[in-house]
C-alpha cells in the first residue's frame, strides 16, 4: 500500500512539473530557463550535430539546419505527452489494483481521447477527466503557440529582407553606407538606425521569451538575422568613428540597443562573454582590416574624418561592447560567412569534412 501511495505521488509530481514546464513555453512571457525545454533543444541539435560535417558546403548545410528549430518545437509536444502519460501511469496504479502495463492503457487511451479502456470508480474516473482535459489543452496550446512564432519571425525577417537593397547580400556596413551616401545621402541613416533600435528592442524580448526563433533561419541562404544585426552594429560605429558628419545620436542609441538585445539573447544560451569589456580590449577585427574598410570609402568619395588612428580607436571601443556576443550567436545558428561576422564566428558545429 505503501508503495502505491508514493507511486501516486511520484506520479502528481511528474504531473505537475511538466505542466509547468508547459506553462513557462506557452505562457510565460520570458526565457522559460526550463530543464525539459532546454533537454529537448539540446537534444535535437545534438542529433543534428552527428551528420552536419559530412555536408559539403554552405548551402546544403543551410537546408539541414532549416529543419533545426521546426523540428525541436515539435519534439516539446511528444515529450510532454510522453512524461504526462507516465505520470498519470502511476496515479492510476496507485488508486487501482492493476498491473503496470493496464495502467498504461488507460493513460494512453485518456490522454489521447480514444476511450478504448477506463475504469467504473469514481476517483479513477475524475482522473481520466482531468488527463483527457491536458491532453486536449496541449494541441490547443501549441496551435496558439505557432503563430506567435510565426508573427514574430515574420516581423524579424521583414527588416532582414530590407537591408539587401541597402546593404547587399550578403549585407556588409561598409556597402550601406556606400549606398546610402550614392542614392540618399549620409543624413538619410538617421531613419536607419531608429527603425533597426526598434528591431533590436523587438528580437530582444522575441527571441528570450520564444528562444526557439533564434534557430529558425531566414527563407534565403544568404540571410540571416545575426548577419544583418553585425552589418547595422557596424555601419553605426563606423558612422560614429570614422566618417566625417555631424554626431548622430540616434547611431549611438541603436548600437546601446543592439548590443543590450544580443546580450540578453546570449543570456538565455548561457554564452560566455565579457559584460563589462574595457574600451581598449581586443576585438576580432584587425586595424588593418579597419583600415582596408575605410579605404574603400574614401575611394566612393565618402567624407573621413583627418585623425584615422583615433577613428581605430573609437571604432574598436564601440565593436568590443558586442563584438564576443556576436560571434559566439553567428557560430551558435551558424550564420553565412559574412564581413565581420560569419567570417570568425566561434564554432559551435563541427566542420566539414575534406
């Protein structure tokens, strides 16, 4: 009697912690920091981990890695049933005198609405209530739930598309702000740098309270959100350091925004990176790769300003604030190789092999 008894309560706690886990996916508007979550995530990419370095080139690995996130998401919904159906195994065995296995069928046959089996009791009865009930409410909880991602990926992805007319593809700073000196003239960046703030307010509380967006990638190979965040993060502290035109605090605002998103999203992958780095400290990008950059803008004419060693200086102060979060999130979704970006993201996928 004993044994049933903590059976029973083995059971109600199974029970009730997987319905918390589905409260902090579906519910709670903030990184869910859930362990059965975080497993069926962690072992989804593992499984995807295991065939990625036998495809060759970017492209084939992109279209493996689209499945990623879809099928993760989809893997909660088995999981749930899979541990709610065990725990209710056990609160059946627990009230009644069955065997394991009969317990089981009841379960099953409750959570997933078939009524091919059940028992005449009163309290085996109400329990059989209340499991079809979960059953029907986790469908209805993930139909609410994809759309909401869906929503969200649209709204990110809308401005990713965006930048290809004024970045290139795949999107680089030193491109936009060459184009945006050609066709609108430097001021005409103010819009830029308000409209990509707002974005990068946006993905910050998407992409921590849905982490499963993080992963899911954009329609075109060539895009892809981290991409497009280092490609804007860059054009602004270019702006600011290097190019000779009145002091735009809006460019400011948007790389504070930008980083502070990329930071929280980190958070929530548990990256390590330096969240207080010094204006001097290391970043990955080389003064002469700053320096190539900046030729290529003064021979489109572009105005810069006299003192380059000091535009080194301040464009390095401005890139270590998202410079380690960057890459560590480009290697994490295994983004295109991009300037400055893909390019030396850290790798968290093994390579390909020869």
């Amino acid at each position: 009697m004993i044994l049933r008894w903590l059976s029973g309560l083995f059971g109600v706690v199974i029970i009730v912690s997987t319905l918390l886990s589905v409260v902090k996916t579906f519910v709670l508007p903030r990184n869910p920091e859930d362990w059965l979550y975080n497993q069926v995530f962690d072992g989804t990419r593992k499984l995807f981990r295991l065939p990625i370095r036998y495809l060759r080139g970017y492209a084939a690995r992109e279209r493996f890695l689209a499945l990623l996130a879809p099928v993760s998401l989809l893997a909660l919904l088995p999981a749930w049933y899979g541990i709610i159906l065990i725990g209710f195994m056990f609160l059946f065995w627990a009230v009644e005198p069955i065997t394991f296995f009969q317990a089981f069928r009841v379960s099953g046959s409750s959570l997933f609405t078939l009524g091919f089996d059940q028992f005449q009791s009163e309290i085996s009865t109400i329990i059989e209530f209340i499991e079809a009930m979960i059953g029907l409410l986790l469908v209805a909880l993930l139909m609410a739930y994809l759309p909401t991602i869906y929503a969200a990926f649209s709204r990110r992805e809308s401005l990713v598309t965006l930048l290809e007319i004024r970045a290139g593809s795949p999107p680089s700073a030193v491109e936009m702000i060459k184009r945006h000196f050609r066709i609108h003239g430097l001021e005409r960046l103010n819009e830029v740098w308000r409209t990509w703030e707002a974005w990068f307010a946006d993905i910050e509380e998407s992409h921590t309270s849905l982490p499963s967006l993080v992963f899911f990638r954009s329609p075109r190979p060539e895009r892809n959100w981290v991409s497009a965040a280092g490609a804007v993060l860059d054009g602004a502290a270019l702006m600011l350091s290097a190019v000779d035109s009145p002091y735009d605090p809006q460019a400011a605002l948007c790389l504070r925004g930008g980083y502070i998103a990329l930071r929280s999203i980190s958070d929530g992958f548990h990256l390590d990176y330096d969240p207080e780095p010094a204006p001097g400290d290391a970043i990955s990008i080389s003064k002469d790769e700053f320096f190539d950059a900046i030729e290529d803008l003064r021979t489109q004419g572009v105005p810069l300003k006299q003192d380059l060693e000091a535009a080194w200086v301040d464009f390095a102060g401005w890139r270590v604030n998202y410079d380690e979060v960057l890459l560590q999130l480009a290697g994490l979704v295994l983004s295109p190789e991009t300037q400055w970006v893909g390019d030396r993201a850290i790798q968290y996928w093994p390579r390909e092999k020869e």
